[in-house]
C-alpha cells in the first residue's frame, strides 16, 4: 500500500437517508483532521454523483465547512446535500469511455481519493471504477461508504441510514399502536414499509415489542413466501382475541410463485437497475382483507419519511455514519483503496461495534437477507432474537438545532 | 353559578391527536388542585367515551395517578389513553332514552362534573346532554373540552392538538422538501394532508418556508375550488423554473361543481355523522398528472402519523391542553356549566393566549374555515400573514422519556 498526495472527491448516490449527510460530515471530519499528514489537500464535493462529476460540477468542501459548527447542523440534516444520482456505469471490460473521461477529470484536479457514499448499486459504481484503474498508470484510492437504509449490504454487520431509519419505524409503529387501540370495533391496520428485496425494515416495526410490551400482530418480510389464505387465517384468529389488528408488511412480499402482492396495482415501470417499481402492497391487502372479513380495514404507507425523517434519527446510527466516513479518509491515507468501510459488531450485550473495511468486488451486487433465526416458524412475525439485535442500532436521540419550531437544515 | 359536591367524570372522544391526554392530564392535575375545597372527589375516567360510560366502564383516575410522575407521561402519550368512540346521540327533544341510562349513572355514581374532550362531533354530545340536563332536578356541571387535529371549531382561536399535528406536518415536510431535491430528473411529489373540510392542517405544510427558506411550491386547500387545468398550469411554470415541484393537497379538495378531487378512487361510504370517508386524493392527482406531464409523479399520504406522532409534539399545544384540562375544572368548581373552553389570542408578536370558555351550543356542528387572509388570490398557496399567524402553534420541543430508543408510553 502506497500513500498517494492530491486532492480528494467525495459523492452521495443512491436514495437518501437521514445519515447520509453524517458520513458526509465525517469524511469532512476526517480530511480535516489528517490534513496535517499532507496526503490530501483539497476535499472536493461531487454534485449528484458521477453524474455530476462528469459534467465537472465540483465544489470546495474544505473551504464550505472551514467552520465546524456547520459540520454538526450537516451531521442532521437529512438527504443528500451533494445531491445524488441513479446513473449505472457500463462493464469496463466493454465500454471505457465513460471510466477514461473519469480519469481525465481525476488527472484535471489532481484527484488521487474517491470517495463514494451509496447502497448496492453506488458500490458496484465503486467496484467498476476499482477493476478499470487497477491496470492504470495513473493511482488512486477508490473507496466505497455504505449507506443504505434497506441494511441489504454483505459483510458489514448492518449500514448507516439503517438505524435511523428503523428508530422512525419502530416510533411510529409505536404511536399508530396506540392510535389503533383507541376504538372497540373490529378493525385492521396494514403499515406497509420499504424494503424491495430484505425484510430489515420491516423487522424494525417490531423493535418497541420488548420495550413497551406492544407490537404489530403480523410482521410479513419478503424473505417468506407470502399466503393469502393463511394471512386470513391469522387475522381471524387474533380478532378473536382483540379487536384492533396492526399488520406491518414489506413493500416486496410475494406470493410462492414469485408474483409480487401488489403486482396487481404496480406499474410494471423498472428503474434503470432493472429493479420494478413496487407501491400499493397495502393498498391491495387492505382491498382483499375488506373483501374477506368484511370488517374496518386501513392501510398506511410509512413512505418518504422512512428515509428523511432526521428529526428522530437514531444517535448511535448518526454516530456510526460521522464515523465510517472518517474512517474511510484514515484508511485511505495510509494507502488503502478498492474497499468498502465496514462495521464489525463484536458484541451485542454491551453493544460494541469495529470499524475496518473488505474488498467492494465482494460486497457489490449481493444481497443480504434477514437471517432465518429471526423470522418465526410460520413466518409471520420476527423472532425475540431478531428484536434483541436491532436494539442497540436504534438507540439514543440525537440533538438537532431547532429555529422556531423547525430542525435546522443546511444546503450546500 | 352554583358549586356543586360530587363526583366527576372525564371522557375522550372522537379521532384521537398527540395532545388529547395532555387535555386528560391537565383535568387530572386540575382536580388535584381543587380536591382541597371539597367540590369534586372522585375523579372517574369513562373508556371509550359515552359508549363505555353508558355501559358503566370506568376507571378511577384519582387513585391511578397519584403519582405526578405517571401524569407526565400521560402528557406524552399519543391518542387517547381512556380510549374514545363515534357514539352520536340522538336529539334530546325527540329521544331521550340514553339520556335517562345516562343520568341514571350519573345519580348512581353521583357525578356532578362531566368533563368531554373532543371535536366538532363530541361537542355536539356536550351540547345535547347540555339541552338535556337543563330542565332537570339533579344539577350538573356539563363542559366541553377542545381538541381536533383539524382546528376547525369556532369561537376559540385554534384548538389543542392541532400545533402537533401542524408541527409533525411542517417538520415533515421540510424533510420531504430535503429528500426531494437530491436529483436533476423533473419530478412532482404530491403531499396528501387530512382535512375534509377546513385545510389548517394543509396551510401548516408551508409554516417552514419563512424559517428554512423552503417550502411547498404549491398548496391546495378546501376553502377554494380546484381546477384541473390551473394545476396543470402551475406545475408546467415551476417545472421550467425547477425540476423537483413540491406540492401540499387537503384530502377535502373538491371541484367547482363540488365533486371530490378523489371522489373517483373513493369508497362512497359513510361514517356515523354522515360524512364522507375520503381517501386517494394524491393518488387520483398522481394518475392524472402523470398522464398529462408524463414526469416522474409520486403522492404520499401523510396518514395516521399527523394525529399520533408525539415524538415531535409541540411544546406550545402540550402545555395549551394541559392548561385548557385544567381550567376546565376551575371553571367547572366555580360553578360554570354547558361550556367549551376557549384560547383567546390576545397577541402574536409576542404571542401571548387567555383561556376562557364559550357557550358550547353556539360552537358545535359549525365549521371554522381558514380565513380568506391567509390564502392567495389563484388559492395555490397560503399567505405570509399565515405563516405568522401559525408559527407560534408549533414553537418548543417536548422532551419525552425514552427507554432503549422507544418513547415511553402510558395506558390506562
């Protein structure tokens, strides 16, 4: 490992999250703090990704946040402040152009450091850009930071964005419980939540039951094959038990045969990752509950705010996030690159955690799960193991600024 | 005015908000105080309002908070702890059944105090067993308690629970704002907000612009008619100014002809007090905006969260319910009766409120609309004389007890 000297690049990509900007911070952080070494010079911010950076859109960061106070109202405020992107790099094995107009611009601003704050699909932007300068005469550090409230990523123990993610799903869940509870008629709530591929997310919606003593009566994840029959089934029986009914289920339950429960009320659109785009899971076993039981039925989508309601992030998640990022800068500085930052947990009870990083080739494109230990037999709840480790990640409040009544935000 | 010894009973009514049990609170705390002249002794709680009252389901409040620290937590507790119900009574000059069941219990019980808070619909109870009781033997003291996430009854000048609604709305949508502008493609985000028939809770999305400097670039409310193509138009003039347009929607929004914008998509059931049960107004929106711009549309139904979400109560609304609950008692012990309390405004800049009380008969079943004022002349945004008018609503964070991440709830 060589230690390179120039100036560094720093992009957010894929959706946003309340933690995203926390990273953002701590690469900034980071920077700062080994500026002295000399290794890097200048943090430059990309615009929307690399899509911003191949238009060369580029701002000073070192000189933006020269005063640290504007560090911490970053650290909470939601989304990506650089903006984002969607864009897919091609093979580089087949298409180069695109990777050789990259390395003009990194050449142009004597950029050595790339770092990349993004989900699945920016770690294979990640790993693309890695395997293409690896046989270049021109070095670089190229490494990925995970963010991802869908917590899908292999090898790190979870991603940043996920904690405080399920510390909104896990209050919320909290209060429309409580809302339920008010009326004695018979009624089902359904409380669809993201998650296309992996469960976490929904798993989350469970957190508050060993706490409070309450939870959501059915936890659907699309890890299991999702039945119709059974699910009415189930609903039958508890409403013999009590009469309010709350159901959360993933955006991306499916049926045995593979078809999508909202399948019906999709718009069979896909993104330019080829993922579809889901929505109305809820809407559609609101609809057949109705048909069935006959009974009050609502269903709720948790939305948008699953991924920006920083006003209750999660502080050990905002915590981690500022860390992974300046991690990443020390790390890189010491010469190491084509990486993702990782966070080891190496005990639960305490909750301890290890920051270190692992070949992005390997993680990019894989999915991680819900394990098997955490979601019951019948599938259709999440397990007391599955709640006892997603404690600790949402943990602690954190503190924003408020300016009459509003979380202070800052825009770059 | 004459003070009477006995008992008294408290309810909850109608949809539940994040400051009902502060309200609940604030006559628990009430009755503690007045208890040492001997007017009120027993304070009973009913569950599920007047439903469980006439089924003589009630719970002795005075016993089960003698622990100050209980009732703190009760002021952070969203929904309604006793439980509320959609009971409405008949007219007392042509069925008064239920209100001898009603004064039977009374007698029984030898309640003297009724104290119910609710909205429009529960004031109508208060108003009718006001009617009632007038002409009878056995004295009582029958008051009426404000709370509505809508802020739609007349005479007071805002009603609690509706600053937490209007702070979840606002804080939300400032998030929203963030998460919406991390990309370059054109996009129109639709923002459905409650309110069927008055839209304070929609005018509360754009409360952050004089803070932030963002804010929705549109907001529709009942108040004004909707036109299809004027929106159309709208969007098309923003969409060439910015690409993310931002748009706030009351579910109550209706055409000219006075036909619901999401009357197409809704269910055309009734509830109990005869209205309409709407719902997918931002979807029937999304559909025909998509159709016409052929953009990216999304809608999101801000739902449930906007009555419930306690976590991000206003500190103003907290301490304006606990205060109306207790006044209410004084006032009660005082000798007034068939009242509603009120919150008067004696100033804004700074913002200084009186609590007083108001026939109750002159204030239920009429519906307090925004005020012209406060919208625009093409009635696609809310006035800055709005916005200054709502800030103080959502002023002061609450500082609710958390236990392993999760606000700590109480029920009853």
């Amino acid at each position: 490992m060589k230690r390179l000297i120039g100036n560094a690049v720093v992009g957010q990509s894929g959706g946003p999250t309340a933690a995203i900007n926390a990273t953002l911070a701590g690469v900034i952080r980071g920077v700062k703090e080994n500026v002295h070494d000399g290794s890097i010079r200048t943090l430059y911010g990309m615009r929307n990704g690399v899509e911003g950076l191949l238009d060369e859109r580029l701002v000073d960061l070192t000189e933006l946040f020269a005063d640290d106070k504007k560090i911490t109202s970053l650290e909470n405020t939601p989304a990506a402040a650089l903006g984002s992107c969607r864009k897919k790099l091609p093979d580089p094995e087949k298409d180069t152009e695109v990777f050789e107009k990259l390395l003009a611009i990194f050449r142009k601003y004597d950029i050595r450091y790339f770092f990349y704050i993004g989900g699945n699909d920016s770690m294979d932007t990640v790993a693309k850009l890695s395997a293409y300068t690896r046989g270049h005469d021109y070095e670089m550090c190229i490494m990925g930071i995970p963010k991802t409230i869908d917590n899908d990523l292999v090898v790190t123990d979870h991603t940043p964005g996920y904690g405080s993610a399920a510390k909104y799903i896990a209050v919320t869940m909290q209060e429309i419980l409580r809302d339920c509870a008010v009326y004695t008629t018979k009624a089902v709530t359904i409380v669809e939540i993201m998650g296309r591929d992996a469960g976490w997310l929904t798993a989350a919606s469970a957190i508050g039951r060993d706490i409070s003593g309450h939870g959501p009566d059915l936890v659907y994840l699309p890890e299991r094959n999702f039945s119709m029959s059974e699910f009415f089934e189930d609903l039958k029986n508890i409403l013999e038990d009590h009469p309010n009914v709350v159901v959360a289920v993933s955006e991306g339950i499916h049926f045995a045969d593979g078809t999508y429960v909202c399948e019906g009320t999709s718009s069979g659109a896909v993104d330019v990752f080829g993922h579809k785009a889901l929505s109305g899971t809820g809407k559609a076993l609101e609809l057949a509950v109705k048909a069935e039981l006959g009974c009050k039925v609502r269903s709720i989508e948790l939305n948008l705010p699953q991924r920006c309601a920083a006003h209750i992030a999660s502080k050990t998640d905002i915590d981690e996030s500022v860390c992974v990022g300046r991690e990443a800068v020390r790390a890189a500085s010491e010469g190491v690159t084509r990486q993702m930052m990782t966070i080891e947990r190496v005990s639960t009870k305490p909750y301890v955690t290890r920051i270190s990083h692992s070949d992005v080739s390997e993680i990019a494109n894989k999915i991680k799960w819900v394990d098997d230990r955490f979601i019951n037999e019948r599938g259709n709840n999440v397990t007391d193991e599955c709640v006892e480790y997603l404690v600790p990640l949402i943990m602690g409040e954190t503190a924003p600024e408020y300016d009459r009544g509003i979380p202070v935000h800052i825009t770059i």
